[in-house]
C-alpha cells in the first residue's frame, strides 16, 4: 500500500526536485510481459532500486542486506515498499539459510510476472567502477526456472550519477539488452556451478555497457575534469527534467571508454593531457571563471537577465513559503549522514515526509487565517518552490556569464590563453582512436 502510494509522490514530485535532470533510457527493450530480474550496478543505497523501477508501469520489488532490517520500524517500512532481505555471509553464516524464506517469495512475485531489481556487486561503493558480481542473483534466476520453468529475463541496467550524494545532480538510466536464462539452461543442467559463473560473465559485461566506469582510480580526478568539459558541450532545453533519450550517457561512456584506453596504451600522452587539464582547472579557479562559458554562449541572454529582475518576487514568496522544507532536509543530513552513500536517500526520504506533513498544516492554517483566499492560494506554494530552484540556477548561470564577459573585456589575452587551453584538450580527446 504505501509502496502504491509514494510512487504517486516520488517519481513526479520529489524527483523533480532533487533531480535537475532524469536520463531514463531504452525501456522500450524491456519484456515487460515477462518475469523480470534487472541487474544494476550500485552506488548509492536505496536510491538505486527506486530510481530503476520508480518508472516502470507494474509495483516494483527489490533486495537490500538483512542488515537494514533490525530494527522494528524499519522493517515495517522496507516490507511496506517491497523491499525483501538478503542475508549475506557478513551477516553471519549462521543466518544465510534464511535466504530460502526471501527467495520463496521472489519466486512466488516471479510466477505472476513480476519483477524484482538486483543489485549483484552485493555492496554500494559511489565509484566509477564495477565491483565483482555475486553468485545469488544467478541462484535465484536459475531456482526460478528450475522449481518452476518460469522464462525469467534478466535485464542490465546501467545507473550512472553525476555526484550522487549531491542536489540537483543528474542521474542517467539505461536498460541494456535482456537475455534469458534458458539461454544458459544446458550449461545448468551439465554443469551448476559453471552455468552460475556464465550467468555472471554475462551480467558483467553487458553492464560494462551501459556503467561509466574509470579502470584505473588515478585518473578519476582526469576524467572528473574531461567529463565536465563534455557536459558543458551539450546544451539541453533548460526546463526539460526527463529525457528518454541515450546520448548524454553515450557521450560520457565514449570519454570514460577515451581515458581508460589511453591510460592503457601511452602512460605519457596520460600524464601530458592531465597535466594539461590541471593547469587548465587551476587557471579557471584563480580567475574565477566557469568551463561552461568557454564552452558555448546560451542565446538569448538578455531574456535571462530580465527574468531574473521580473521574477524576483515570485522568487522571494516561494523561497520564504518553502523555507522550512527548503533548509530541513539538507540540515539532517549535513548533521547527522557520515556516510554519503545515504546522504541523498535520507534527503529525499525526509524531504518528502517532511512535505507531506508540512503542505497540509499550510492548508489548514491559511484556511484559519485567511479564509479560503488564504486556502487556495497555498495550492501555488509547491510551485512557487518549485521556481526557486530555477531562479538560484539562472542567477549563478548570469552572474558567471556577466564576469566572463567583463573579463572579456578587461583581460582579453586571459580568455585567450583559456579557450586555447581548452581547445588543444579537446583536440587530444578527438584523436583518441578506439578500436
């Protein structure tokens, strides 16, 4: 019931807020007739399972280690959205038998064509990396077949942020070509634990299709700089938060995939174009400029301008009407989420709580107060709120855009020397040749 209910909340309402843009991809390759094991990689908690099944049109199932499910209320809440325990080795040997009881249930969601999301690295690490898959999500898939000849498909799912544990960041989703499990039905039936093996070398290397990976950890901070840059080259509609379209993401898997090959074939080209970036970053910090104003000039700056002037009141109504669910979340989180993997599933988890409970009571005291003048125009409080992140990106975007400009004029051999910089990186990104 409240699995039903929250997903009338979260995709359309409380994504729209956290998210500044949704890249939800390729789900027409989805059978979605059939009984369905989405096979994602893992970065962040329990926003991964969310973010993958928050758009599919059937309830959504996943796992989470048994761990998370100690304390009462907890446990309350996950089996209330669908969420089923898995225990692991690290949760005791002794307990790991009780994964029977779990995968009864996936079975029994399974034979009506349902679904369930798998997170096989069987741990969250916010990495550009793909850890070694575990062997569960295969028992499970072959079980299914096996107790009950269900033709369980098995879909890779790419999740890829660009800061996970950060506001108004972006996610891209992509779902990658399905295969079944009769596929690998003889090899099970020769042979159980090679067929678990193949099953698993099958999931990880269509999910190095669809995952932004960085091999090696040294060139992360290279490839954080190099996928800026791209970013920046790729103007998208302003108001536009979901897409349902693939090349944002094929964009930064070509620039990953640049970088992991040129790290392979020539340490020294690596070390020049890092140095090259390096400098490139450190010039943009001490002048106080933004990539993304070498990157392209947005038409119609003027109109921004004005927008910014014009829209100021309503700026200021919808920031001082939203304060509290503005300023709460990010407080508990700031004060009391160490661990960023769960800062941005506590965000939107309190956040939405904190909403639901916060919109009603302005109903009832505008009601009290006001009348129903007071009433009906708190209907325009969420959206007012929903301006305000706008207005807050229009304004840095301006204010950046105009101390570019004025540098343009004052210091022209500064912008100069910048977009040569800027220019002799993306030269070396275009003469990298991927076989």
């Amino acid at each position: 019931m409240l699995s039903r209910f929250l997903k009338y909340i979260i995709p359309p309402f409380t994504f729209r807020v956290f998210f500044r843009r949704i890249f939800y991809s390729n789900l027409k390759k989805v059978p979605l007739e059939k009984p369905l094991l989405f096979v994602g990689n893992h970065q962040n908690s329990f926003m991964d399972g969310v973010l993958v099944g928050s758009y599919l049109p059937q309830p959504i199932h996943f796992t989470m280690r048994a761990d998370m499910f100690r304390k009462p209320f907890a446990r309350f809440c996950l089996r209330e959205l669908n969420v089923s325990p898995v225990y692991r080795i690290e949760e005791g040997l002794e307990n790991v038998h009780k994964n029977l009881e779990t995968f009864t249930g996936i079975y029994e969601i399974l034979r009506n064509n349902g679904n369930f999301i798998m997170f096989s690295e069987g741990t969250c690490v916010q990495e550009k990396r793909l850890q070694k898959l575990r062997k569960g999500t295969a028992r499970l898939a072959f079980g299914a077949e096996e107790k009950f000849g269900l033709d369980v498909n098995i879909v890779p799912v790419g999740i890829n942020y660009t800061y996970p544990a950060k506001f108004r960041k972006e996610v891209m989703i992509n779902f990658g070509d399905p295969f079944s499990i009769r596929e690998l039905k003889d090899i099970y039936q020769a042979h159980p634990a090679k067929a678990l093996l193949a099953f698993n070398e099958k999931c990880d290397a269509s999910l190095r299709k669809e995952v932004i990976i960085i091999e090696a950890p040294g060139n992360d901070s290279l490839a954080e700089h190099l996928l800026i840059m791209e970013r920046n080259n790729m103007v998208l509609p302003f108001f536009q938060w979901r897409f349902d379209k693939d090349d944002r993401r094929i964009m930064e898997k070509k620039i990953a995939d640049k970088i992991n090959h040129l790290s392979k074939s020539s340490a020294e080209e690596t070390r020049l174009l890092n140095e090259k970036v390096i400098k490139y970053a450190a010039l943009l910090k001490t002048s106080r400029l933004k990539d993304e104003n070498f990157a392209r000039k947005l038409d119609w700056g003027f109109l921004r301008y004005f927008a910014l002037i014009a829209g100021f009141p309503l700026f200021l109504a919808g920031y001082i009407s939203n304060l509290i669910p503005f300023i709460v979340p990010k407080f508990i989180c700031d004060k009391l989420i160490k661990d960023p993997r769960f800062y941005s599933s506590v965000y939107i988890s309190s956040g939405t709580v904190l909403y639901l409970i916060y919109f009603p009571v302005l109903l009832i005291l505008a009601a009290i107060f006001a009348g129903w003048t007071g009433f009906l125009l708190c209907f325009f409080v969420p959206l007012l709120g929903y301006i305000v992140l706008f207005y807050r990106e229009i304004f840095w975007e301006r204010f950046y855009t105009l101390r570019y400009n004025i540098k343009s004029i004052a210091n022209r051999s500064l912008i100069d020397n910048l977009n040569t910089r800027r220019q002799e990186i993306s030269n070396i990104l275009d003469n990298i040749s991927i076989i």
